[in-house]
C-alpha cells in the first residue's frame, strides 16, 4: 500500500485552499488554508479554516471534531458527527488538485460550478489517492453531501 496523501488543493468558485494532513502552525492538525481568491470573499487569503481536527471532502471542505474529541472516537464519519462538531468550511467544491499550478489554472478559468465536469478527473485523482482510511481526510460518501463526482 502507498503512504497517504499529505497535502492536495482544493477551487471553489472564488478561492483556492491548501489542504494539509499535518500542519505544524496547527499543532500538527490537519488544515485548511485560503491560499488564492479570484473575487470577493468572506475569508481572507491567509486564513486557516478553524474548529475542527479532521478534514472531511464533500461536496465543500470542512473541519471537524470526530464525536468523542479524538482521532480513537466513535464516530469519524461527518454524517452521523453532530453538527456543534463542525468547524469552519468553504463553499462548494469546483474540483480538487494534487498540485497548487493545476488549482491556480482551474480558478483562472470562467464559469465555474460546483464539482465541475472539466475536472473530474482530477477530483477522482485525489479521491482515490485520499482513500477510504487516511488518518486526517474523511471522503463522505453520504449522498446528500458528497462530491456529485462520487458514486454512493
């Protein structure tokens, strides 16, 4: 089995976000940083997403605490994690990238929608690499909140 995946970006329609497994300006928490905005935002570049020791990928970002409050809880999955667990998220997700020039290309480009078709392949790429195990990354498979690339 190949390591983990450390680190992939993520687009939405105004922003690029560099996501981290382990981040030592975060204790070695997972994180997720707005690194690029296109337009207008509420959060500044710079700013790291809070409230949460996990990073779930579904149709947005978002930080969590597993119910429990540690990486051994009994729940891991964000679906059944009660929402006062939830941290800071992004909007909704355009595509997923391995590397931050092919997240940059995406942002450039006009007319972006969420989970958008022109980088599917990319999304399945991280996906995939992310796997259904990693320590710090949760791919929800949930049907009303997972990536719309995703099958159930």
């Amino acid at each position: 089995m190949s390591e983990a995946l450390q680190e992939f970006f993520a687009v939405t329609r105004t922003s690029v976000y560099h996501v981290r497994a382990s981040d030592s300006a975060r204790n070695g928490y997972p994180s997720v940083q707005k690194i690029s905005v296109k337009s207008e935002s509420k959060v500044d570049v710079g700013v790291y997403l809070r409230g949460g020791t996990r990073v779930a990928i579904c149709d947005f970002l978002t930080v969590y605490v597993p119910e429990g409050g540690g990486l051994t809880s009994f729940e891991q999955r964000i679906e059944f994690v009660n929402m006062q667990y939830w941290g800071g998220r992004t909007s909704c997700i355009v595509g997923l990238f391995r590397t931050r020039d092919e997240a940059m290309a995406c942002l450039a480009q006009s007319d972006l929608m969420c989970c958008d078709s022109r980088w599917e392949a990319e999304t399945q790429e991280v996906v995939e690499a992310i796997g259904e195990e990693h320590p710090a990354f949760y791919v929800c498979h949930f049907p009303l909140m997972r990536l719309k690339f995703l099958k159930g």
